[in-house]
C-alpha cells in the first residue's frame, strides 16, 4: 500500500493568533455598535445581526471541513481498492 498523508497541524501560534484576531473583531464590533448614536432596538438589531452572523459562519467552516474530510476518505478508499487489484492482476498467468 501506499504511504498515508501526514495529517497538517496548525501551530499553537497560527491558533493563537487567530483566536486573538476573532476576539478583537468582534470587540471591536461590539464597542462600534454600543457607540452608534441610534435607538436601543436598532442596535439590539445590529448586535443579534453580528452573532447571527459569526455562528452562520462557524457553521459553513465545520460544512466545508467536514466534506473536504469525507472526500479525502472516499479517495484513500479508492486508491486501497486500487491498489489491491494491481496487486492481484498477474499478467503472466496463463487462462
């Protein structure tokens, strides 16, 4: 059989770095929509916007990571059965 790909691992700055970089967008969103100098519900509005947004996009993450993973198995299944027919075809053996 073939050797398996190594399984990338992120580094625990890249993680670090982009909890940091999520957490100060959105701070930073938040503190812009308390000082709006509008009425409470517009910015009760923005603000329930923002997180409807945030797990929207958690959500099309997980989607996409989870069918990039199940692609990746199909693919190494494929590639075993493959294999494992070169392996048995015997071109010189007589019918």
């Amino acid at each position: 059989m073939s050797d398996t790909p190594v399984k990338q691992q992120s580094t625990a700055a890249f993680y670090g770095q982009a909890v940091a970089s999520f957490a100060v967008a959105l701070g930073a969103t938040a503190i812009g929509i308390f000082n709006l100098r509008t009425d409470a519900w517009v910015r009760a509005f923005l603000a329930i916007a923002v997180l409807y947004l945030v797990t929207s996009a958690f959500t099309l993450a997980k989607v996409i990571r989870d069918r990039q993973e199940a692609g990746q198995i199909v693919n190494r299944v494929d590639q075993a059965r493959l294999e494992k027919l070169l392996a048995d075809h015997d071109p010189l053996q007589k019918l």
